[in-house]
C-alpha cells in the first residue's frame, strides 16, 4: 500500500466540494512535483547561502566604515598641520 501525502490545497479542496476533489484527484492534476523534504532542504540551503552572503556583506560595511573613519582623522590632520 502506497502512502499518499495530502498537501492543505487538496484538503481545502476536498473541504469545498470532495466530488470536485475526487475528479480532480484521479486525474492525477494533484500530484505534486517535489517531495515535502525536497522543499524544504532547497529553502534550508537557499536561506544558507542568503545568510553567507549576507555575513559577507555585513563585514565588507565594518572595513568600509573603518577606512572612511581613517580618512576622516586623516584629513583633519592634515588640516591641523597647515
């Protein structure tokens, strides 16, 4: 015996109308194209990635901030000096 995973838009369809749900069943327009699972470890992976590249971004901000600070110190030295 197979098991079959229900997904809330059948549910809600079958809630509606479960005529409409059993047409709409065997001709097989429900059957979804990826696994649960599959689903979320491509969601995990891209929420990873955003997360690296957002780390990245987040350390690329501090450099830049502290070089603009240097210049800053810089510059009124260099003020000070004429």
């Amino acid at each position: 015996m197979e098991k079959k995973i229900i997904s809330a838009n059948e549910l809600a369809s079958y809630v509606v109308c479960p005529e409409a749900w059993k047409l709409k069943s065997s001709s097989k327009q429900f059957q979804p194209k990826t696994t649960p699972n599959q689903t979320a470890a491509k969601e995990r992976k891209d929420w990873i990635e955003k997360q690296g590249k957002l780390a990245e971004l987040k350390l690329y901000t501090k450099v830049a901030y502290v070089l603009l600070v240097m210049l800053v110190i810089l510059v009124f030295l260099l003020e000070l000096n004429k």
